[in-house]
C-alpha cells in the first residue's frame, strides 16, 4: 500500500501545493495511477488516485506525462476507419486552433469578428446548397450536426403547430417520417420533443427512404420528412428529388404540404462538388432547411455543424431569443448557449486555403480510395458489397452466402484490429437486423498507399479464417457500431 507522497511549496507558485487534509491510502489494480520515475520530482506526489481528485497537486510535465502515456492506449486515429470524424488538419490551422481556443461563440459583443465570419460561412454554405437567394436565407454554427438536427426539427414542429393552430386544429400527437436506418440523433429528437418517428424500414428492394409507400405514413400531423445525404449505415445517398415527387402526388391527393429536412451529415459537403448536377438541396422546393457536420467531410477538428433555412420565413422567429449577455444584444437559435468559437475560424480558413477546386480536389482524393477499396474487396470470394463509395466515400459489404459457417464478420473484425484497423461489423436495421455488414470510412488523410495495405491486411484475415478446422467461438460477441 503506498500513501500519497507531499511535498512543501516552492514559493514561487510554480511547486505543489500542500494539503492539511489527512492521507488516504489506496491499492489494488485499477485505483491508482503512479509516475514513471524518470519524471518524477523529489518532494511531489507521484502516487494519484483513478476517481477522485488528488489532495494535491503537482508539477506540470508530470500531469502532462500522465495524461499522454495514457492516451495512448486509444487506437491510432488515423487507422480508424469506423468514424466520420476528421482526425487530421495541416499545421497552420492547429496554430490558429491554439491562437483561438478561448473565444466563446456565444460572446457575439466580445468577439464580433468571429461572429461576422460565422454568418460569411453560413451565406457561403447557403450558397454551395443552391439557395435562391442566401441574403434572405438564415443559417447558424452549431456544436455538430446533431445539435443541427435538432434545431431542423423543431422548426418543422413549431411550424406545423402554427398552421394548426390556425386553421383551428389539435396540435397533439405531431410525428416525423424517417428512414428505419436514420442516426441516432433524430430517435432523441423524437424522444425529447414528443414527436412520433414513423420510421419507413429499408429492405434488399429498397435500400434507402426512396417514397416507396410514402402515402402510408403521412397524415394530417405529419411536420415533415429527414431525406438523409449519407446513410450511417452504408453511406448511401437518399434520392430527395424522388421524395419530393412522392410527396407533390400525397397534396395533389390530399392537400397535406409536407417539407423535407436534408440531414446532409457527410454528404452535405460531398455532393456539391462530386455530384455537383444532383438535385439533394435547395434546388428542391420541398426543401426547407439543410444541416451538415463540419468536422466530418467540412475537415475541421471535431465541435462543428451548420444548420441553414431557405429563407428567413422557413425559421418560425418565436425559435428566437434576444437576449443580452455581457453588454451585447444578440439573437440566438441554439440549444447550447457557450460554445468553441475556434472551430468556426477553422471552417472559414479552410473555405479560404482551399476554395471549391481545392474542396473537390480534396473529397475526390477521398472517394478514389473508396472506389478502390470496394472494387478490391468486392473482388473477393468471401464478401458481397452492399455499395461502393460513389455516393459519399464510405461503403458497406456483407459475408457471402454460403461462403463459411467458421467465422463471421465479427470476427474479422476483431482480426483486423490486432493490425491496428478498427472497422467495425454490426447489424443492419429493422427487418434487416438478420443482415451483418462491415463499413469503411475513407477520410482526407487515408491515402492510397495505406489502402493497398488494409486489402493485403483483409486478404491475410480471410485466409487465415478460412484455413481455421473449426468454427470460431461466438459468445460475447457485441455490435462495434456507434453511428
């Protein structure tokens, strides 16, 4: 048992300081964490406690030391290939990270600079998104493109309340129509909003929300439809265009004007520059808001979504507060109230350097491994590719009937991790959850020559599994799926 070692101040307020309270022993694996003794220093604690705060403190470098050597026990990021988050941006925008770490979005009076460049962002957006006009459309920064979706919905809701209670009607029992395999942010928006999701389920047939059976779900409470650019799932594009049509024949037949939300995640920021002659945004008239993640494929370090409504009458304006805070008066549409202002300077120095040209350059890079990834895998005996990467850079893949009854993708799932690959297996959807996909995601930083050595890396997996005289142990297998 080793007790927490003190030791004096060193008067220059640089030293730890010392404590009146007693010693508390503590032992066992797991409830303590001990400093190498190459950076330990003679009269500091070098003994911390796992849950709960030491009784005091200690020299920087030691604290840092502690901390590094634990991160690294997290997986490599770079080979991570479960997440859409960008896990890369070139130095100058680290230094203005670091420059820019302390600016509070919400302080639009203390920083009016970064709230001016907010909106030039957001205009920017509106206008890769197609708005008619971007001085009258109105957009915000957001901590991610949940909070986003979020705030997409509620404008639905609010607005489908103020025409209900209009024309006299109830406003009770509001519901959202939703692909069976949409992120799970829109599930708590239904959840904490007290929105019914009426989720239309995806099949071999119909992989996607496509306006397949549209009629059945809408009714007269129905506040909207999501159109999702980007399925988590496998990274399909759902067709908004064909949507919108479907919905155009329920109020020739009805009379019901139901909007779309395009929660444009990943591919909000892929489709204006892959696809740039696709119909998804606001060349939609069904269309009324677009939300995105700006650190998925918009590149910046993770803290970042944009939301933006075709016109300022698309965003009921009772969604909005004025309020003044630290001297300035300010309207605010967002759920969070203090947030990082760094990462919108990121988004518009990232606007800057790369331009469209480089933002296309950039994706296209992204989608090139993608296709060449799917194509080699797709290749192999042992799998059937479910897509291939042409929509956003991401793609799925199934085991193929009857190829073996030894092992399943799981297992070469958990095999590729011992090579530092985390890609991860996991269930489809309702009325597909008997389906086991694997998922790439292919971010600006994997490049073609880390690629051919995941195939090579895949190919020595399967052929070690194949090789295996009895099946692998299933138990405690979970889902590594996390959207």
């Amino acid at each position: 048992m080793t007790d927490v070692k003190r030791g004096s101040a060193s008067g220059d307020g640089t030293g730890p300081i010392t404590s009146n309270r007693p010693p508390h022993a503590f032992s066992g694996r797991g409830t303590r964490n001990q400093v190498n003794p190459m950076f330990a220093r003679e009269g500091i604690a070098t003994d911390f406690p796992m849950d709960r705060m030491p009784d005091v403190g200690t020299l920087p470098e030691t604290a840092y030391q502690i901390v590094h050597d634990e991160a690294m026990l997290d997986g490599n990021a770079r080979l991570n290939l479960a997440t859409f988050v960008g896990t890369w941006m070139d130095p100058h925008a680290a230094k203005l990270y670091s420059e820019s770490s302390d600016k509070n979005m919400i302080d639009k009076d203390e920083y009016p600079q970064t709230a001016a460049i907010e909106t030039r962002c957001w205009k920017m957006i509106a206008n890769l998104w197609s708005a008619p006009d971007a001085e009258k459309a109105i957009g915000t920064s957001t901590i991610g493109s949940s909070e986003a979706c979020m705030l997409g919905g509620l404008a639905l809701k609010r607005r489908w309340q103020v025409a209900r209670r209009a024309a006299g009607k109830s406003t009770e029992k509001p519901n959202l129509i939703l692909s069976s395999a949409v992120q799970v942010c829109w599930e708590k928006f239904c959840n904490y909003w007290d929105v019914e999701a009426r989720y239309v389920p995806i099949s071999d047939e119909h992989k996607v929300l496509d306006g397949h059976d549209l009629d059945k779900y809408v009714d007269e409470n129905t506040i909207g439809v999501v159109a999702i650019m980007g399925v988590t799932y496998t990274g399909m594009y759902e067709p908004v265009a064909k949507i919108a049509a479907a919905l155009d024949e329920i109020q020739e037949k009805t009379g019901l004007d139901v909007k779309i939300h395009v929660d444009g995640a990943s591919g909000g920021m892929i489709a204006p520059f892959l696809q740039p002659e696709l119909e998804w945004d606001f060349r939609v008239e069904r269309v009324v808001s677009i939300s995105t993640s700006a650190h998925k494929y918009g590149l910046v370090f993770p803290g970042l979504g944009w939301v933006v409504w075709r016109t300022v009458d698309d965003l009921p304006q009772d969604l909005v507060f004025d309020v003044t805070y630290l001297g300035g008066h300010m309207p605010t549409f967002a759920l969070n109230f203090s947030r990082p202002g760094a990462q919108v300077l990121l988004q518009y120095y990232l606007f800057l350097r790369l331009g469209w040209d480089g933002y296309r350059n950039v994706q296209q890079a992204s989608q090139d491994v993608a296709v060449y990834l799917s194509g080699e895998i797709g290749k192999m005996e042992a799998f059937e590719l479910w897509n291939d990467g042409t929509d956003i850079p991401v793609f799925a893949w199934q085991l193929a009937k009857g190829h073996t009854e030894k092992w399943n993708l799981y297992h070469l799932s958990e095999r590729l991790r011992l090579k530092g690959w985390l890609i991860p297996a996991y269930p489809m959807p309702d009325d597909l959850t008997d389906v086991v996909v694997q998922r790439i995601v292919v971010r600006n930083g994997l490049s073609l020559n880390l690629a051919e050595s995941l195939v090579l890396d895949i190919q020595e997996a399967v052929e070690y599994l194949d090789r295996l005289e009895a099946p692998m142990p299933h138990e405690g297998q979970v889902s590594s799926f996390t959207h």
